[in-house]
C-alpha cells in the first residue's frame, strides 16, 4: 500500500513536471533565445487548456460546445489558437522594447483572465468545465495516471527533440542575435520584427500543448487554475534556475523547481492548523526567495546556455 | 449629465491614487531604468503598515500616514540594498525579473502576517456629502487633497533642494551627471525613499477607497503602468496627468462596459498609447 501510494504520487509528480517542462521549453524560445519577456504564461497556457477542454468535452449546455473531438484534435487545436493569440499581440506589441513589453504581457494575462471568468457562455465562468476526456483511459486496471504520463513524456521528448533541432537552426541563430544587438541585426537585413513575433507564436503554441495537456490530466478545469501571477512566475523560476537558453536547462529545472514546490507542500503541511490558510503563501514566499538567489549568485542557472556550433556551410542556408 | 459628472469624480479619486503610484513608477524608472514590478506590492506594504497602525496599535491616522510612510520607504530602500544594488551592473531587464520575484515576495508576506481576507481601516457608513448635486464622500475629498499636497511637496523638492536638482539631472543625463560628481548611490537611495513613500501614501488612499487585501497593490499595477507609459515614462507631471485620465477613463467605461473588464480599459488605453506616441504625452525617455 505504502508502495503504490508512493509510485502514484511519482508519477503525478513527473506529470505535472513534464507539463511544466513543457511550458518552461516554450518559454525558453521567447526569453532564452530572443530575450522578449513574458510575463503572460499563463494567459497561453489557460488558453490551451480551454480550446482542447472545449473540443474534446461531449456536448453540454453550460459552456460553449463540447464537440466531443478526439484527443490529438484538441491539443492541435489548444496549440493553434494560443498561437493565434500570440500572433495578435505579437503583432501589437513586438516593435516595443523589452520592458513595454513586459509590461503589456501582464495585461494579456489580465484579459485572459477577466475573460475565462465573466464569458460564461463561452467557458461555464468560474464554475468551469468538468469531465474532460483523459486519453487511454481505461486501458489498464488502474494504469491510466501512468499511461498519462508516458503520453506527457512522449509530447516532452518531441518538443524537446524539435527544440533542439531548431537550436541549432539559423532562425535561432538570428533570434539569438536580435537578444544580443537588435540594430545589428536590422543592419544586417534581417526582419527583426517578423523574427520576434514568430519566435513569440512559437513559444506560446508551445505553452497552449502543456495547456492541453494540463487540462487532460486534471480532467476539470476552472478559472482558478492558472492564476496569472502564480503559473507565469513558477515557469520563470524554472527556467532562470535551469538555464535560460538551454532545453536541457529548461527541463532540468521544471523538474528541480516543481521538487522544491511539492517540497514546500510536505513542509507547510506540517505546519499547525491555524497556519494552513497562510501556508500557500509561505511556499510563494519561499519560491521568490529562491528566484532572488539565483539571480545574486548564479543567474546562469545550473546548466548555462552554450552556444550552437556553427556547422560548415551553414552561413549560407541563413536566410531572412 | 449628474451621473456622469459623479462618475468623473469616482474616476478623479481613482486617478489621485495612481497617479501616486506612477510618479514612483517613472522615477525608478528615469534613475534605474527598469520597470520596477514590485510597485503595486510596495502599495499594499504601505497600506498594511498603516493598518498595523490604526488596527493594532491603536493610533489615529494622521499620526499613523507618515510613519507608514516612511516605514514603506525603509522596507524599499533595503530591498534595493540587498536585491537589486548586485545586479545594478547586469542589464535592466534582469532587475525587471528580481523585482517580479520581489512582488510575489512582498505579497504572499502581507498574506502570512494579515491573513487573505478583506481588512477596512475604519468600520461604519460614511454619509456622503452633497456638493452641486454631486455626492462625495469625506474620504474622497481626503483622498484628493492628500495627494495633492503631496505632489506640490514633491514639485518643491524637485526643484529646490540640491538632492532633488541631482536626482533630475541624473534622470535627464546619466553620464553627463556622474561627470559633475553627483553621487549615484544616494541619488538612487532617496528615489526608492520618494518612490516608496508615494506608493505608501496611494496604497492607504486605495484601502480607503475600497478595502485591503493582499493582492490590492498587484491589481492596481496595470493602471499604474500605464499612467506612466500614458504620461511619457521618466517624465513627473505626465505621471500624474496619465493618472488622472487612467482613473477617469476607467471609471467612464463602466457606462457601456461591464465593471469587471476596467482594467483591460487601461491596458487598452496603454496600447494604443505605445503604437501612436510611444514616448507619451510629454514625451518622456527612450
């Protein structure tokens, strides 16, 4: 017994790490590569959730849909239609500098937010949607947490797979170089404008995937679940502690930090009674805390970004 | 026609309170240049300070605003020292994330102390009084003197004190004022203290406005950026002219949308601002 509660609690601890790896490689693309700030994840990654949950749900009167569609529909379509979102407010906002933009994302994830809530048409509001489908579900006796997981783990190695593939692309090699001197770049005939937004659109696609997922695992999803702060920063924290820049640092710090997270759930939940209400945001604290240091001492993170290696005859494949 | 004039007077008390914040907002942001996050939290901090004085300690709140006041610039003046001042050397940009770090920090502290819930300073029903057919409360015309006399005392230090006379200078032409020997780290010492003492003084004006709650300040920050963006970020007056137009707008769209979509009016109004005139209305820093 003490076993299986053991191995349950480690598979839906790799779960949510895969998915927050996931949003973590997404986000990677935006602030490791390009430098763009946002401080809208969970604006992407709510907006993941909700299409796939809204596609694959059988019909129901309180939100718009369901249409009943197949898993794999529902996270193309969680994946495109943060995408297009990001390609709005990319198109918005990426001929601002970095801190406007940081600055606008926040009010993205406001949007978002304020929306999920109030359209209740659209979204069943705050009390949110229930029963979405968990794929192989059923397929085993008691098996379906840990066929979950090896699907997230799946979706975990091919985007990792593809990041790293385009790592070492020349549209990394010019979103790198828009972070290190966008004027450069614009000199060198490069669309710096076109190469922000694509790399905004395809780092928050990747979060809309994690989104989906998330909402396949948890089979409810509400409002309340992607509190715009709390999800953004997590994210953050997992890839300034893993390596900005770097795909193996992204995943090396979903998991890292998502262990120091449950962490500092078995420790508050220690904690006396009285204390329980406050104890969230002892762990919040806790989590600030750690982001502060390692940007104080090791703002490159525990793996750093290395460099692509410039492979022959790749100069020439560079192309606008 | 009352109705909407009522509703610019909500919207005049509203914009006092983030114009509070901005001016700080577009100080940090003249002398560090960086986007300091933590702003709407360093609100809350002061509100709460104040609470701490009125609540528990049981004074009254004139005596209790200054002293919050300057507590709040404590609490940012040793946050600076100790988070931001070892990463003054690498790029704003990383400050701008140590202060997002700062604002979770600063939040979920004033949850651990006060508790989530909804705190008032002062129990009872105020009486509104009747003024040219309008209604206003005690506490709004509070609310709108206080801040007013604070902008003139800010105004004053700006302009006649040697430390006010550096820190725009230092705003105006980072080099060229470290060249005449204006010492840096004191300017930057007493921005956070000026900084923080406004946003402790809009925070108190917010939580007697509305209420207290720990996320109060971090609800408030959007606006407030915005009035800074609005007003040309850098720039002291257009702080408080975009606070003012935030505060009013914001109110106004209530009239053809629904209340819970105000702070999407300020993003809105932000947005358009940076496409159409990305330095602000008086033309604030690059």
């Amino acid at each position: 017994m003490e076993l299986a509660g053991l191995l349950s609690y480690l598979v839906f601890f790799l779960t949510m790490a895969g998915i927050y790896g996931i949003l973590a490689l997404g986000l990677n693309v935006q602030w490791g590569y390009t430098g763009q700030i946002n401080i809208g994840v969970a604006a992407f990654f709510a907006v993941g959730a909700y299409t796939s949950a809204i596609l694959t749900t059988a019909p129901s009167p309180d939100h718009l849909g369901g249409f009943g569609l197949p898993f794999l529909i529902g996270i193309l379509g969680g994946m495109l239609i943060a995408g297009l979102l990001a390609l709005i407010v990319g198109l918005i906002t990426q001929n601002l500098r970095t801190d406007y933009l940081a600055i606008a994302s926040i009010g993205i994830a406001e949007i978002v937010r304020l929306f999920l809530k109030n359209e209740g048409w659209l979204t069943n509001g705050v009390r949110g949607i229930p029963s979405i489908p968990k794929p192989l579900s059923g397929l085993l006796d008691n098996g379906d947490a840990l066929l979950y997981l090896l699907i997230i783990l799946a979706f975990v190695a091919l985007i990792y797979l593809g990041m790293q593939r385009l790592f070492h692309s020349p549209w990394v090699r010019v979103l790198r170089a828009i972070r290190a001197n966008e004027e450069a770049v614009h000199a060198a005939g490069k669309n710096v404008l076109r190469f922000r937004v694509e790399a905004f659109v395809v780092g928050s696609m990747i979060m809309g995937i994690g989104g989906a997922l998330y909402a396949h695992f948890t089979t409810f999803i509400s409002p309340g679940a992607f509190d715009p702060m709390f999800g953004t920063f997590l994210v953050w924290v997992m890839l300034i502690a893993g390596g900005s820049g770097n795909n193996r640092g992204a995943l090396l710090g979903a998991v890292v930090i998502w262990a120091v997270w449950s962490g500092t759930e078995m420790f508050t939940s220690q904690l006396p009674e009285a204390f329980v209400t406050r104890a969230s945001a002892l762990r919040i604290f806790l989590i600030g805390l750690l982001l502060e240091i390692i940007l104080i001492t090791r703002p490159q993170g525990l793996l750093p970004e290395k460099p692509p290696k410039l492979r022959h005859g790749d100069e020439d494949q560079a192309s606008s | 026609m009352p109705e909407i004039l009522q509703i610019v007077v909500y919207g005049i008390v509203l914009g006092c309170i983030i114009s509070l914040g901005a001016i700080g907002v577009s100080l940090i942001f003249g002398i560090l240049r960086f986007a300091h996050f933590a702003h709407g939290d360093l609100m809350t901090v002061g509100a709460y300070f104040a609470l701490f004085g009125v609540a528990v300690i049981g004074l009254p709140m004139p005596i209790v605003f200054p002293l919050a006041m300057i507590a709040c610039a404590l609490v940012a003046a040793g946050i600076d020292r100790i988070l931001y001042r070892p990463l003054r050397r690498a790029s704003p940009i990383i400050m701008l994330i140590s202060s997002v770090g700062t604002a979770l920090m600063l939040r979920s502290l004033v949850q651990i102390l006060w508790g989530p819930d909804n705190k008032i300073y002062q129990a009872g029903i105020e009486l509104p009084i009747s003024l040219l057919g309008l209604k206003i409360k005690p506490t709004q015309v509070t609310i709108v003197l206080g801040a007013l006399a604070l902008v003139v005392l800010l105004h004053l230090f700006l302009h006649r004190t040697k430390m006010g006379k550096a820190m725009r200078a230092l705003s105006d032409n980072m080099d060229l004022a470290r060249i005449s020997g204006i010492n840096t780290e004191r300017v930057i010492f007493w921005t956070w203290v000026i900084a923080a003492m406004l946003a402790a003084a809009g925070g108190i004006f917010l939580g007697m406005d509305t209420r207290l709650n720990p996320i109060m300040g971090w609800r408030i920050l959007l606006p407030v950026f915005a009035a800074a963006i609005l007003g040309g970020i850098g720039s002291f007056y257009g702080a408080i002219v975009g606070g003012l137009v935030i505060g009013i707008v914001q109110e106004l769209s209530t009239l053809f949308l629904s209340p819970a979509y105000k702070p999407a009016v300020a993003f809105a109004i932000m947005v358009v601002m940076l496409i159409v005139r990305p330095r602000g209305i008086f033309g604030g820093k690059e």
